[in-house]
C-alpha cells in the first residue's frame, strides 16, 4: 500500500475541477453543448497529465484510483441532500439546469433559449438576470456532473472538494515545514472546515470556493519562492486564478491584486530578468484564460449584449443598492468600512439588530440566540462564527507580538512569509471598501490569519520548546472546531429532512407513471430552479403562481414546494 503524497493529491483534485471548467468553456466556445463527455475528456486530461513522464507509474494510478473515490463519495453525499436556499432554488439551480439541457451561454441568451425549448416554466425576470450574467466555473463544473449524474443536487459537491482540497495543500506545507503532525493536521482542518464551507456544504452557494481559492492562492505563492515542484506549483496557480476570476466579478479583483503584488516583490527579489519575463507569461497567460476562454461568459457577452461587463452587479440592473445593504445590515447610513468591521466582531444577526450598542459582544462570548443563525447560509453581521470574533483578535495580537522574534528565528523563510502577509492586510482594505462586500461570510478569505498565527506559534514552540506558544495554538483550534461545533445539528437536520423530501418526491414520480398529474408552485415564484427536481424524477406537472395556491395543496422541501394531485 502506498502512502498518500498529499501534495499529488491535492493537485489532481484540483487539476480535475479545473478540466472541467476549462474543457466545458472550450466546448461552448466550440459549439458543443454539456453532455457526460465533459467529464469524461476532463478525467483523461487530469489522468494524462500526471502519468505523463511519471517516475512512478503504479503510485500515481493508486493516487487517481483515490481520487476517483473520493469523488464518487462526495457526489453521492450531495445528491443524497436538498439545497434549501433561496439563491440556490432561484439562479444556481436554473443556470446549472439550462446547461444540463443544451443552453449555450457564449452564442445565446437564456431568455432565447427558454423560448425556444420551454425548458422551464414560468420564467422569471431576476433568476434569468443572473443566471446570464454572472460568472460560470462553479455552474460549468456543476452542469457537467449533473449531466453524468441526472441529479440536480449532485453539482454542489465543489464545497466538500474544495474544502478536502484545501486540508491537503496546507497540511502538506505545514508538515514539510516542521510542524508536528497533530499541530499541521489540527491548524489545516480549523482552516479548511471553516464556517463558511460547513453552512454552505448543502448548497449551490459559492463563497466557501472563493474562500479556499483565495487562501490557497496566497499559499501557492509562497511557495513559489521555495524553488519547489514548480512546475506542478505554477499549474495549480493558474488553474486557482483561472477559477477565481470566474466565481465573482469581486473576485477578479482579488486575484488580479495578488498577481500585480507578486509580480512586484518578485521583481524585487530576482535579478534574473528571464525568470522575471517567465513569471509573467505564466500570469499574462492565466489572465487571458480566465477572460478569454473560460470567461467568455459573462465578461464578453455581457459587454457585446449590454455594453456592461459586470450586468447584473453594477448599473441599473445591479442587485444591490446602499439602501438595500443598510437593510440587510440592520443598520443604514453606515460606511462600507463600518459595516465590514461590524461584521467581524458583531453578534451573529440577519438585519434584526438595529442599534451598534445591541451589535457590538465582547470576544469570545455569545447569546443562545445568535446559534439560530447557524442554519443561514449568509448571515450578514458575525457570519464567521461565535467565536470567530475573540479568535480574529487574539489572532493579530500574536502576529503582532510574536512576528519579530519568528522572523529572526526563521530568516529562510521570513520573506517568503511576508508575500502573504502583504496579501492579507491589503484583502482586508480591500473588503471593508470593496462595496457590498461588508457580509465577510461572501469573502471570507480572512481566515488566512488563523493559518499566519498557527504557524507562528507552532514553529517557534517546536524551534524554542516554547511550551506557552503550543498553548495558545491550541486554544487557538479548540475554539475554531468549537466554533463551528453549532453546524453538527444543522447538517443532521438538513439529512433528515432530505429523507422526507425524498420520499415525497418519489411517490409523486410513481403517482405521474400511473397516469396522474400535478399543479405545483414554489414558496416564491422566483424558485424556478427547483423545476429540475420534478424533472429529475419525471413528475408530471404543471407550474402555477403563489396567488393561484389555495388550501388543497399541501407542502413538502421545507414549506416551499406546494403541491396538488389533479383528478
């Protein structure tokens, strides 16, 4: 049996994601519409890549066999539950679903392409908005998988992947540079199962990609200046940038700072201007990949359609005004900036605080109350967690007491280090003035603070025999697992009632084999996502609006399915 190469691991998790969504955008672009053979082309790609001049033939079969395990598993557990949130049940699901069934965003407007198929019914103005409009890598993978699968709910398994992605790189890195085993695994999962992946695993929400690509990004970086695996390590650099820029138009903004930084502190540290010119084909050519290829759509469609690059996130059609933020916030008439801070160190809320003095706990305690919003997949003040506040600021007080005695004990890797450093600081300038971007849930990538002080104190303690420091990166863990402890019961609940939802929906399949039909309506008329769970199961039915519902029908999938058997 071999030992698993968490490094090799992680990059073909990745490498096959990334196919995926790059395979897909080149198919598009090439008048092919999603079918099975993505994933398939996308498989043999990934496989190729790795067996290509292997050293090992039979470890890396053994790697792929694991990979492809873990795959499988991943997808079974998210076919198995229901995504019950309203941008899931709205867009996600939509877009993924006009994909599945032959709707070719780079050549046609969805609004054209449900006209002309009748894919769904009852079209809506928003879910069709963003659906066109928004940026496409996790709905390319996702429409991809569920072309294989015939599940809807089986394309949200990229949190569970990207989480499982994330562990791997930084308990590699964490062990490599001398950690003890306990401390590297302990410090990578408080880092890869944080908050926002653990409420947003059952949904086709996407802001826990962002977060792991955005501090897997940073990572890669600095390994870069380590002269190791560099090959391997530009691929996955690429693959994470090209990814990055096609989640979220706001995203683009991050990746393409951290590029710019790089490229500036790499010219000031190699004097080698061939290697300078290297590195930057290498971010020149990732950048016309993700906006050129695979960012097709949205980026030049939604220019040559609307003349607007970002529709749908900025101009009239923008989804969210300061007003409606204020709204949300609980408290209008405050500043980007305020708002962002409030958010790190509030109570968790949903725009039912509307005082500072009611927002604003001391770290590291909590009301009973603030563990309902656990079961939100955007809470927008405290999202992060209970304890993410007290842990946020224990976290900067170590990095500022401890960084200079780290830096003088490690001097190799003090300015490989600082690459990071300098990523995370100018991140957080840039979400407490980036607009909208206040909620840190959407952009969490913060967390990579958690990573600088762990690795601090755990270093110095192995180097120093610094029994104090392995104390407070303990305490640091135990109250990162703690605070995301509350998601435990949230997920059983989010099991047992898919077993309901189940249940019904297979008896409405057989009921529709027997010859009989249905009237549905969603809780919302905008969920018209959730078309493709009747469609998954061949239920016969008809679409009606909310006003038309009356009291014969009953409800299923959480109160938002209403549902009548015809005569």
């Amino acid at each position: 049996m071999y030992k698993v190469d968490r490094y090799k691991l992680a990059s073909m998790l990745l490498t096959f994601f990334s196919m995926t969504v790059v395979v897909t955008a080149i198919f598009l672009l090439a008048g092919i519409s999603v079918s099975i053979w993505n994933i398939l082309f996308a498989s043999t790609v990934t496989a190729s890549i790795f067996l290509y001049k292997d050293n090992d033939f039979k470890k890396t079969i053994f790697h792929l066999v694991v990979v492809a395990a873990i795959i499988v598993l991943i997808t079974l557990f998210s076919s198995s539950v229901f995504d019950q949130t309203w941008d899931g049940a709205a867009y996600h699901k939509q877009a993924i679903g006009f994909l599945k069934y032959g709707w070719n965003p780079v050549y046609q407007a969805n609004t054209v392409f449900n006209e002309l198929s009748h894919n769904i019914q009852i079209p809506r103005h928003n879910p069709m908005l963003w659906a066109e409009a928004y940026p496409k890598a996790t709905w390319y993978f996702s429409a991809s998988i569920y072309a294989l699968t015939g599940n809807i709910e089986s394309g949200k398994m990229y949190h569970l992947l990207f989480a499982l992605i994330t562990y791997l790189f930084f308990s590699e890195f964490l062990i490599r540079k001398g950690l003890k085993k306990y401390q590297a695994i302990l410090s990578s999962l408080v880092i890869a199962l944080n908050p926002v992946v653990l409420a947003q695993f059952c949904s086709y929400y996407l802001d826990s990609v962002v977060v792991c690509s955005l501090m897997l990004i940073m990572l890669l970086f600095m390994q870069v200046f380590e002269g190791r695996d560099q090959a391997k390590n530009w691929l996955n650099l690429s693959f994470l940038m090209i990814i990055g820029c096609n989640l979220k138009f706001s995203v683009g903004l991050f990746v393409a700072t951290y590029a710019i930084i790089f490229i500036l502190y790499y010219c000031y540290r190699e004097t080698n201007k061939r290697k300078v010119g290297g590195r930057f084909l290498i971010l020149a050519f990732s950048a016309f990949m993700a906006v050129g290829v695979v960012g097709v759509s949205p980026y030049l469609t939604n220019l040559l359609r609307y003349q607007n690059i970002f529709y749908g996130f900025i101009g009239e059609q923008g989804f969210m005004t300061k007003d409606l933020a204020g709204q949300y916030f609980g408290i209008k008439g405050l500043s980007d900036p305020v708002m962002f801070f409030l958010s790190l160190i509030g109570r968790m809320s949903h725009g039912n605080l509307t005082q500072i003095g009611d927002l604003v706990k001391i770290p590291f305690t909590f009301k009973m109350e603030e563990l309902n919003y656990y079961y939100y997949v955007d809470p927008r003040v405290g999202g992060l967690g209970v304890f993410f506040s007290g842990i946020f600021f224990l976290s900067i007080i170590v990095w500022a007491l401890k960084r200079k005695q780290w830096r003088k004990e490690f001097s190799d890797t003090k300015d490989k280090m600082l690459i990071v450093e300098i990523f995370s600081w100018i991140s957080f300038i840039e979400m407490a003035f980036l607009p909208t971007s206040y909620n840190t849930r959407y952009i969490g990538h913060i967390y990579i603070l958690f990573f600088i002080s762990l690795f601090i104190l755990f270093s110095l303690e192995n180097k120093l025999k610094n029994k104090i420091s392995n104390y407070i990166g303990i305490f640091i863990c135990v109250m990162g697992i703690l605070n995301t402890a509350p998601y435990v019961p949230v997920m059983l609940h989010k099991i047992d009632a898919a077993t309901d939802i189940r249940a019904i929906l297979n008896y409405m399949k057989n009921r529709s084999q027997e010859g009989k039909k249905y009237q549905v309506c969603f809780y919302v008329d905008d969920f018209s996502g959730m078309n493709y769970n009747l469609m998954d199961k061949d239920i016969n039915y008809e679409l009606v609006l909310r006003e038309q519902v009356d009291e014969t029908f009953q409800l299923t999938y959480a109160n938002w399915l209403y549902y009548k058997e015809l005569p």
